[in-house]
C-alpha cells in the first residue's frame, strides 16, 4: 500500500476544501467552489487508487476514477458525480463560465457540491489513515 502518495493527494484535496472554505459564501464564486468541489472529489479517488497501488491515470473524469477505485470505495451517488465529471473539462475555458447546461451554479448548489466533496474526501481519509 502506497500510504505517502495516497497522503499527498488528500492534502492537494484538502487544500481544495480550505479554498471552498474561504468563498463559501461569496455568490460570484460559485463556478469556483464547483470546480475546487471536483478537483477535491478526483483527488480523493486518487488518493484510493494510490493507496491501493492501482495505476492512477491522467485522468479528470470522477466517473472513470470511480469505477477504478470501486472495489475499495464506492461513491454511492452517479447523479452528482456525473454532474461534477461535467465541470472539468467547462471550468478551464472562460467563455464556458456557465459550467452547467443552467448556468453558473446558484450559491445552494455549489454548497451542495462542496458538501458532496467533503464526505468524500472525509470517508475516503478515514480509509487512508486508518489502515
């Protein structure tokens, strides 16, 4: 078991999380804390793969990575995963601010996200720190 990279990617997830933290409540950063909410979810599922020495692709797609980490942790929740899988690829052009197929998530939605990322990246800690 791969404990240091596994470590390394919570703590890259975990800076996502002190970031969302920071804006949590600012209403013009909500493309932000939905992009920090994905980026903290793809860590995490890295942070699985490496601490169970499976090979870790180049990959943003929380879909793809959960289906890798699967047998070790399951995400329980496709629908907001394949939400947030979309964010990527639209958050890194600043023309597609939008993010969503409704637009710039509202501030309840991104808090939504941020609260999805952070039981993920919670649970997923328990199993790297524990075993």
């Amino acid at each position: 078991m791969n404990h240091n990279m596994a470590k390394e990617w919570l703590l890259s997830a975990s800076a996502d999380l002190e970031t969302i933290n920071e804006i949590i409540n600012n209403e013009n950063l909500t493309h932000v804390m939905a992009f920090h909410s994905q980026q903290c979810v793809e860590k995490s599922l890295k942070a699985v793969l490496e601490f169970y020495e499976l090979p870790t692709p180049k990959t943003h797609s929380i879909l793809k990575l959960s289906k890798l980490a699967s047998k070790y942790y399951d995400v329980n929740n496709n629908e907001m995963s394949d939400e947030l899988d979309k964010l990527y690829i639209d958050t890194r052009y600043p023309g597609d601010f939008g993010l969503l197929p409704d637009g710039k998530p509202s501030i309840k939605r991104a808090k939504i996200f941020y609260n999805f990322a952070k039981i993920i990246f919670e649970e997923i800690t328990i199993i790297v720190t524990q075993r």
